[in-house]
C-alpha cells in the first residue's frame, strides 16, 4: 500500500518511480517500473543519514545479508546504486499489507491462517538462521503478506550469528525486542524467536505481549513480568509461551 506524498526522484536508475510505499527509521521506499512493466522496490537512504559512514555500511550490508537469504522467505535483492549521492537497494516488489497493518484494518488473524502465518514464518526464520544471519527486528512491520505467503523483510540491523560487538543504544523495536537485547548480553537465533512469539502475540490479538504506557514501561515488562497471552489460541499457546521465556536457554530450539 503506497501513500500519498510524492516521490522524491521520479527515476532511479532504471527505473521510473510510481509511488512512495512508505518509509522506516533508515531508508524511503519506493515502487519502481522498469521499461518493460515490472516493478520493484527501491529503498533509498534518508538524506540526513546519507554523511555518516557507519550508516552507509550498515546499509550496505543490508543488502548484502539479505541476498544471503534464500529466496522464499524474503524479497530477492536485484541490485544496489546511487541516486543524489544517497545508497539505494533494488529488491523484489511483494504486493501486499505487512502483518501490522493488516491487523489494523481488518483484526487478528485467525483459525488456520493465523497457524499457517506462524508455520511461514518460523520456516523463514529457521533458514535465515540457517545462513548465519540473525534478523535482530522481526516485528509484524516487517511481515509482508504477499500472495504466496508471508515474506520477512528489511535487515537493516541484522548480524552474523557469531558477532557479538555491541552497539551503542537499542537496536530493534522496542516492544517486539528481547531481554538480551535490552541489556545488551549477545544475541542468538533464540533472540529472533522471542520477536517472532510477541508477533504472534500480535497476530492473535492486536496487542503486544509486553504493553506498557511508555517505552521504559513496555521495556520494563519484557524485562521482568510475564507476557499477556489470554487471546492467543490453544494450539499455538504452548509454543508462543515457551518462546517468551526470559532466559534464551529456556526458549526451544
């Protein structure tokens, strides 16, 4: 779903750009036609980040993690440029809301969609993982429910699963992120299947595990008290509750 500001660039590279598809913490994304009709989706860097060094690399490794990725389970990278002197990635067009706003305009998920959500996106984890990259963001904002099934999308912050360097501040969103990320104790894949629960959380009942009036609150709870989960179906309880446990040993494998 695009929005109703103009594009900035009406092309980029070879593309012509037709909309504004929205826009996150780093980059604006944009939906772009080729010559012969396909689109695409080309995130652009934010001008006022595009001087900092640090930044330029982290998105640059965006794209290199994510053409890491096996294909199925996230939008294929096709390419990478400069527009303006800013960075930009080219990567596959997956029409369709993501999970947060779906939720929002049309409620929780349900019976065997919301089962077979969590089974996609488990399997996207799992071979996200599997090519030594953890997601460290997965939230239902990074859900795409495209018409072959849920993608997982933007890796802006993700990591190789053996760094352990840690960085300054919270990296990730506040309300789906892990205990460990709080405190800053190394991450595991055991991080992104906590992430991967409180979005379940979401999906089931358009709240998360953790609420709170304010971000120290919400961190507060995902700290110290139990998740909320009276909503959440019986058959996925058992599973999502086990993956909320605080300590990352505790949460299943």
């Amino acid at each position: 779903m695009s929005d109703h500001r103009a594009p900035e660039f009406p092309q980029i590279g070879e593309y012509r750009i037709s909309a504004r598809l929205g826009e996150g913490g780093q980059g604006t994304v944009y939906l772009g036609e080729s010559a012969a009709g396909g689109r695409v989706a080309i995130k652009v860097l934010k001008s006022w980040l595009a001087g900092d060094d640090e930044t330029r690399r982290r998105f640059q490794r965006e794209a290199e993690v994510a053409a890491s990725v096996a294909t199925f389970c996230t939008a294929k990278v096709i390419g990478t440029g400069l527009v303006g002197g800013r960075p930009y990635i080219v990567s596959e067009y997956v029409p369709g809301p993501s999970l947060e706003r779906f939720v929002k305009t049309e409620g929780p998920r349900t019976g065997s969609g919301l089962e077979r959500l969590a089974v996609a996106t488990l399997t996207a984890l799992a071979s996200i993982h599997a090519a030594g990259v953890l997601h460290r963001d997965f939230k239902p904002g990074n859900v795409i429910l495209g018409p072959e099934g849920p993608v997982v999308i933007d890796f802006g912050i993700a990591r190789a699963s053996g760094h352990t360097t840690s960085t300054r501040g919270l990296m990730g969103t506040p309300s789906f992120m892990s205990p460990e990320q709080l405190t800053g104790l190394p991450v595991s894949p055991a991080s992104d299947l906590f992430s991967w629960a409180g979005t379940m959380v979401y999906a089931a009942t358009g709240r998360t595990a953790f609420p709170g009036l304010g971000i120290p609150a919400i961190l507060h709870a995902i700290a110290y008290d139990e998740a909320h989960l009276t909503g959440v179906p019986d058959r996925l309880l058992p599973l999502v509750a086990a993956c909320l446990a605080k300590h990352p040993a505790a949460r299943p494998t």
